[in-house]
C-alpha cells in the first residue's frame, strides 16, 4: 500500500476508488494515524476505498482543530478528484475525540453521506487528562476544553445536520459515551441514527499489526484482529 502526505492528512488512494472515507482519530494516537490505525486504513483500501486519515495533536480548543480537520479533508478530496475523478460524499469516520471534531464540523455534516463514531468521548479536561485534575487545584487555575462537554452536546442538537449515523461501541470499553451521543441525536427532528456494539475495548480500533510486525507472527492477537476485521466488515457494509 503507497501513503501520500497532503497537509496534515495521510492518504491512501487505491486505483479505482469506490468511496471515500474521511477518518479522525483519538487523542495521541492520530498523531500518527498511519501507524495507529494502519491496519484498520489498509483493510479499508483493500475494499477499494480511499481514506483520508487527518493527523493532530489534540489540544484544549476543539473547535478550531474541527475547522482545520474539515478544511484539510476538503483539500484532500479535491486531490483525489483532481487525480480520479469525481468521488461520491464521504463517509466521516471518527474514533474517541475524531467523533467530537467532526460533529463540530462546519458544514454540521451536510457534505457527507453519513458518519460512523467509534467509542465517541466526551470527557472534561480533567478527566481526559488526568494529571490536569491533579495540578490544577493547586495551581489557582482551571482549564476545559472548547466547547465543553455540554457545550458540545449543546451545539450538536442545535447545528449538526447530518440525520445518517452509525454509532458504534465496545463491550469492554469503560471510556465510550455513545449512549449520551445517540440521546442528544434522536432529539432532533428526522434523525435517523442507529447504534450498534461489538465486541472489544477503546483500542480496538486501532492497529494490532505492530506487535507482528516486530515479534513475529506468533506475537499477533488473533481476538483483536477479529474485532477489528468486524469493525471494517461494518464500515463497508454501512
């Protein structure tokens, strides 16, 4: 599989394209998404889907990362076109804070098909960051992240359009908000999403090829790569 860098997106193009999907990680991990998520990207790009893997570090104001993830997807997309032709509407695909920022989307979903959360996450910045619940107290000072938590729920119901969505959690995920994210969703007139869980933990979907590659075949989690085959099998399906 050939990657190309455009921004700070990472792409993968197969010859013949016949979807896009637009993919934003969790926290830490898209820093690098074509090593966190590789496995999951390449099972998709053997489907003869193009994915287009937004890279970040993420940082305390969500919305602008949302605006920057949204503007760079659209540059690449105009790429692939240029390259290919004209591609249909994207899927949107998010895992843990990806699902944030693109419900913070500024065109509140309307230029895609649809979006599809893995183990969508919520959580204030003291408790996504732990040592920050720690320090702070002591410092005098106090940080959240913008919008906050129920800002952002706030700001879902009122301006994300999007009606197609597939949310998707784990059983042994301790992490997942879903529940909280199909409740605001189903609150809005036309709605039309669905949830579904399978089995694995807030890792899942990320890659669980490296251990293979550096230990050897023996090394791998066939359990892991089980779910994680489940997850792609449920993107393509979708």
């Amino acid at each position: 599989m050939r990657w190309r860098r455009i921004g700070q997106t990472w792409c993968i193009w197969p010859a013949r394209p016949i979807a896009l999907v637009e993919m934003i990680g969790g926290s830490y991990l898209s820093a690098s998404p074509q090593l966190s998520y590789r496995r999951l990207i390449e099972a998709l790009a053997l489907k003869k889907i193009a994915v287009h893997a937004w890279g970040y570090v993420p940082g305390f104001d969500h919305q602008t990362q949302a605006n920057e993830a949204w503007q760079n997807l659209r540059n690449c997309k105009a790429n692939l076109e240029a390259r290919v032709g004209a591609i249909p509407s994207p899927i949107r695909l998010g895992h843990s804070l990806g699902c944030k920022l693109h419900l913070l989307a500024p065109d509140g979903g309307r230029n895609s098909k649809g979006l599809i959360t893995l183990s969508f996450n919520n959580f204030a910045a003291d408790r996504s960051i732990p040592i920050l619940g720690k320090v702070a107290p002591s410092l005098g000072f106090h940080s959240e992240f913008s919008p906050s938590p129920k800002e952002t729920m706030r700001l879902i119901y009122e301006h994300y359009l999007q009606p197609k969505n597939l949310l998707i959690s784990f059983g042994q995920d301790k992490l997942d908000q879903s529940d909280v994210l199909l409740e605001c969703l189903k609150k809005r007139r036309g709605d039309a999403s669905k949830a579904l869980k399978l089995e694995g933990d807030h890792l899942t979907p990320a890659s669980v090829g490296l251990r293979k590659n550096l230990l050897g075949e023996w090394a791998d989690d066939s359990s892991k790569a089980q779910s994680l085959k489940k997850v792609v099998n449920t993107i393509t399906n979708w």
